[in-house]
C-alpha cells in the first residue's frame, strides 16, 4: 500500500518585499513529500530558510507561488480563520522559547488550544491534566511557567501541543534552550511519540547530532533542499 502524505510542497517559493528594490528571496522551488508517521528533520544553519519553511508547513504563513497540501487539502488559498483552525486541529507546535503564557499556570496553558476547538470546561481539565501526567508534570499542575524549569517549560509546551491530539508536530528546535541533559530527556519523549502514538514529527535544528537521531534528514541551504536521506541506523 503505498503511503498516504500528510505534507506535499509543491514548487513552493517565498519572497519578502515582492516588487520592491529590496526584495528578498527566501526560497527556492522546494518539493517536499512527508509520510504518515516520519520522523523527519529539516536540517540548516541559521538563514537557511528552515523557519520559513516551517512556518509554511504549519499554516502560520502563505508561500508566494507554488501549492501547499496538508493532508491531501490544498491550503495554500485558504482564508486565515480556515488555516487557524487547521492549526488548531491537526498541527502541534513546540518551539525553542516554550511559548508559556506567563500569568497562568502549566494546566491552564495546555488547556488554551482546547478551548479554542470548543471543547467544555471539565473535559479540558481532564485531558489537560492526563497529558501533563504524561509528561511527568502531573505534581507541577499548578505552577507559572516562572516556577518551572526549562525542560518542565518544555515538557509542558510538549503536553499542549497534543492537546487536540494532532496528526503532526512541528518542533522548532526544542532543545536549544535547554542543557544537554534535559534536552536528552525532550528528544526521548519526541522518539516515544513517535514509535508509540505513531505521530508524524518533524524536527527543525541546526544540530547534525540530533537530526542522526531522525528517520529522514531533509538538508535546507540558501533556500533550497540539496539533500534528502533516510537513516540507515534508525532506533
């Protein structure tokens, strides 16, 4: 059976500043295709395009020509409020500053993306709390992101990505605020993820180490993909 693609870029181009003399082509014609269940890394160095990429494939901006489908629907003409909720639903972002919102405590941060999709107040509460137990944040239910570590931060952050149970996470590199012990411990859940709920993953970083870790490194430069290559030694 052949695989069902969750992300197809097709011809994807990204310029800022269109017309104008200081125009900036960001990138370049990108195909890429992304499985059901991958665990993909986009690998590059800073202004590589990467970002930009993984803005375009969580919907948080538009490319300039080219199409976009996501999950076999061709997003790319959608309206804002359609793409928010295609977001909200289907796509799990996990960034490397956490994105806490600081006056309010782990539990009612994983609680937002699920009142945004309506879901009543008790029912939240209850799955927000079961993915903060998954996350071994259970105990710190209560606490402001400013009484929590970085890796409790991130561990919470992991826990509101899945609130609506996504099909796709989108990780931004997650570890690179964090030491690297803890952030052994975020790349540990992200594989169990991966190998237990068969999520589809993809990994934004700058760090060769940690894309090794991935089923499938995709190599971004200059804005353009110049490798694609499936790890032989996938754990």
């Amino acid at each position: 059976m052949e695989p069902k693609k969750v992300i197809e870029m097709c011809d994807i181009c990204k310029n800022y500043y269109e017309g104008q003399e200081n125009e900036l082509k960001i990138l370049h014609h990108i195909n890429l295709t992304v499985n059901d269940g991958e665990f993909v890394a986009l690998v590059g160095e800073s202004g590589s395009g990467k970002s930009t990429m993984m803005n375009i494939m969580g919907a948080l901006d538009r490319p300039s020509s080219g199409t976009y489908y996501l999950d076999g629907q061709n997003i790319s003409t959608l309206k804002d409020e359609e793409l928010s909720e295609i977001r909200n639903l289907h796509i799990g972002f996990v960034f490397q500053n956490f994105c806490m919102i600081p006056r309010v405590t782990a539990l009612e941060n994983v609680c937002v993306p699920l009142m945004y999709a309506g879901v009543g107040r008790a029912a939240r509460k209850e799955r927000a709390m079961e993915l903060l137990e998954m996350m071994g944040m259970g105990e710190r239910y209560s606490h402001k992101s400013n009484e929590l570590s970085g890796g409790q931060n991130q561990r919470v952050a992991i826990a509101r990505a899945l609130a609506n149970d996504p099909a796709i996470i989108l990780a931004d590199e997650p570890t690179g605020a964090l030491d690297s012990k803890t952030g052994r411990l975020i790349m540990d859940i992200f594989h169990k993820l991966h190998k237990e709920q068969k999520k589809t993953i993809i990994l934004i970083t700058h760090s060769k180490e940690l894309a090794a870790e991935t089923q499938r490194q995709v190599t971004i430069s200059d804005g353009r993909i110049i490798s694609d290559v499936n790890s032989e030694n996938y754990r």
